[in-house]
C-alpha cells in the first residue's frame, strides 16, 4: 500500500512540476530588429518548447526590438505578437502559430440552448449532436442541453415525429432551435388487422411497403419482390420444393420463431391467402405486422407474425391504363441426383438385404441386368419362362 502511495505521489508530482515550469519558463531576449522566426529560435535554444506553424500560413518575417533578461516565455510571445495578426496556443511543450481568427474559432465553449416544439412545449430526449462529429447530447425535461463547440460548427437536431434542423453556432452562446413536425410520416396511413391507422397513433412494430418502394423491381413472385424490401425478412428454399425450378421461398418475420419453423399469416384483402398466388403487379402496399402487440387481432393463426397485402383497384375518373412486363429467366439447376446404374443399385439393395434376412433380387435376375447392360437381349428372352413370340 505504501508503495502504491509512493508511486501515485511521484506522477502528481511530475505533472504537477510540467505544468509549473511551462507556466514560469524565462529566457533571455537580446534583439534588435531581428525577425520573429529569429526570436522563436532563441526561445526554442533556451527551453524545451517546439514551434509549429505553417510557412504558407503564418507569416513570420516582420522585425522587433526587444531586450529583456529573465523574461518568461508567454510574456515574450506577447510582446512579439501584439500588433500581428498572430496567434498562439501552448500544448504542452509545443507552442502551436496560427492566425488569430483561426484559433479563435477553433477555442472551444460551452453552448446552452433550448429544444421545442410549435406550440412551444420542450422537447425532451432530443439529441443534439455537432454534424459530422460524434459530439452530441440530449434535451432534458425541460428541453434544456449543454454543449461544448467551436464557432465553425454546425448542430444537428433530430427527434422522433419531427424534422431534423441544422443550425449553425457562428458566435452565439445560447442557442433555442424549434423543430417541426414531419407531417408526412406521422400522417402514413398503415394497414392493420382492424382497418387502417395513422402511424402516429400505432404502438406496435409495423413495417409499410408501398408501390413505389416495387418500382423497377422485376420479379416472378412475391417472395421474390419482397427480398430487401423491409427490415426482418427473411427468406430461404423451401426444404419441401428443394432446388427445383420455379420453387417458392419460405418467409420469417425476425428469424425462426420455432424449431419446426413457421411461416406469417397472410391476409390479402381481408382474406387468408398466398403470396406465390399472387401477381405481383397486382400489389398496391404490404404492411407487416411483427410483435405479439401489432399481430394480436389474429391470436393463435398469426403467432410468427402477420403480412397484410392490398391490391391494386380501380379509382373515380381515373383513366384506364394497360401495362405489359415480360420475364424471361433462365436457370442453371444447382443440385441435381447422381444415379447409379442398375446392376449397382442391385447390389446394394442386396447387401442392405443381408441384414434384414432377404435378398430383393435373385441371382437370375441380376444376371438378365447384367445382360440389359450388354445388349444381350437373347439371353434376356430365353431365361424368362413363357417369352411371347414376337
């Protein structure tokens, strides 16, 4: 414990005489109309510090006069730049030069604002983060938020329901930013099982697929139509229908919901259906309800999730429109059965026979396939007792 102690006393100690002598390092300043890139060298002889700064960009070659013994280093760095448009930040024991409106801008501060909404009411939870940055924060109750910043950033403020804002800090230190809402997502009318709802007003995990989401999406299924179209779909072959052409695709709604899998119920137009029955240019939106919340109106029939279609159907003084897709696919199968030829298969099925007590074939009947396989047909329709004639 005592050495831990001892230790811990030495770090404070050590940082604690860095700071100091950063603070009170004195040097001795002979000048006379020497140019201030002269004066930083002699500062940097004398002391640790190291100058940084950009040719380009700080211009260094104005002359002073100055003569001054036991001077301490920011007192020097005062004086050389008072009348400059020069600036200067002490980093440790780098001494960083830049333009003064530069640096000013890149000094942090701590800026306060308020969050609300139209009517007024603060809005909490709402998060308040320097675009392009991970610097952030959110409102309190009473939609307070306290931010460090530079000049140069710009806030974003986004809430759930409202309209993101980006607003920039320039040189204000209270900032009060109204958000508005988003009239468009809170407005989309959702199909659920007992109607349809605003989607403000649902509680549940819905997703909404609408007909121009199936824009230049062509495909022969619906399976096929809805791949990527919504967060939690997941599709596969079907184990039943293997890989043969044309075989339709088994869907989960958040993975496999059993060991024995399970499929969404499906609802077309208020009816129980299926999707591969389905035109897919007949389909005007799908709605997918997800949780047990979203899904309860179907109790027992909808336990893997429900999946809601509206098709397409005619409006008033809506014109009559004709519309035409072709698909031509072609497809490689991906698994196809090696056989083996008969005399082999034969065997087999014998061997497997030794076991349960019986051969399936004869040894007569093994020799006419032995001779199927030659061509021998003669000795095929002279082994078998009663050959027709011909």
């Amino acid at each position: 414990m005592k050495l831990i102690l001892s230790f811990l006393l030495l770090c404070v100690s050590t940082v604690f005489s860095e700071n100091v002598s950063s603070q009170i390092a004195r040097v001795n300043i002979v000048a006379n109309k020497l140019s201030v890139e002269e004066i930083i060298k002699q500062i940097e002889d004398q002391t640790d510090y190291l100058f940084v700064y950009s040719n380009e960009k700080v211009d260094l070659s104005h002359r002073v006069s100055l003569n001054a013994s036991d001077i301490s280093v920011i007192n020097v760095l005062n004086r050389i730049f008072e009348n400059s448009d020069i600036g200067y930040a002490i980093e440790g024991n780098n001494i960083l030069l830049m333009k003064k409106d530069v640096l000013q801008q890149q000094k942090g501060k701590v800026l306060k604002g308020t969050v609300k909404d139209q009517s007024g009411e603060p809005v909490i939870g709402a998060n308040v983060v320097v675009k392009g940055t991970t610097n952030g924060t959110v409102t309190d109750v009473d939609g307070n938020f306290t931010l460090e910043v530079s000049n140069t950033d710009v806030l974003q403020v986004s809430f759930i329901g409202y309209m993101t804002r980006e607003v920039p800090v320039k040189n204000r230190n209270i900032l009060n930013v109204n958000l508005i809402e988003d009239t468009k997502s809170l407005d989309e009318v959702v199909v659920v099982g007992y109607g349809t709802q605003k989607k403000v007003n649902l509680t549940g995990a819905v997703n909404v697929i609408s007909n121009e989401d199936f824009e230049n999406r062509q495909a022969s299924t619906v399976s096929q139509l809805l791949q990527g179209a919504a967060p939690g779909f997941n599709f596969d072959i079907g184990t039943q229908d293997g890989f043969e052409p044309g075989a339709t695709m088994n869907i989960s709604i958040r993975g496999m919901g059993s060991l024995n899998g399970g499929s969404p119920y499906v609802v077309i137009d208020g009816f129980p259906g299926d999707l591969n029955n389905l035109n897919p240019e007949d389909i005007e939106s799908v709605s997918v309800l997800k949780d047990a919340a979203a899904s309860a109106i179907y109790g027992a029939r909808a336990p893997y999730g429900v999946i809601l279609v509206t098709t397409k159907k005619g409006k008033k003084n809506e014109k009559v429109s004709v519309s035409y897709t072709g698909n031509l696919i072609v497809k490689t199968a991906q698994k196809l059965p090696e056989s083996l030829d008969s005399y082999t298969w034969t065997r087999i099925l014998n061997e497997a026979g030794d076991n349960m007590g019986g051969h399936p074939f004869s040894n007569e009947t093994i020799d006419r396939v032995i001779a199927y396989q030659k061509g021998d047909f003669e000795y095929i329709r002279n082994s078998i007792p009663d050959w027709p004639e011909g």
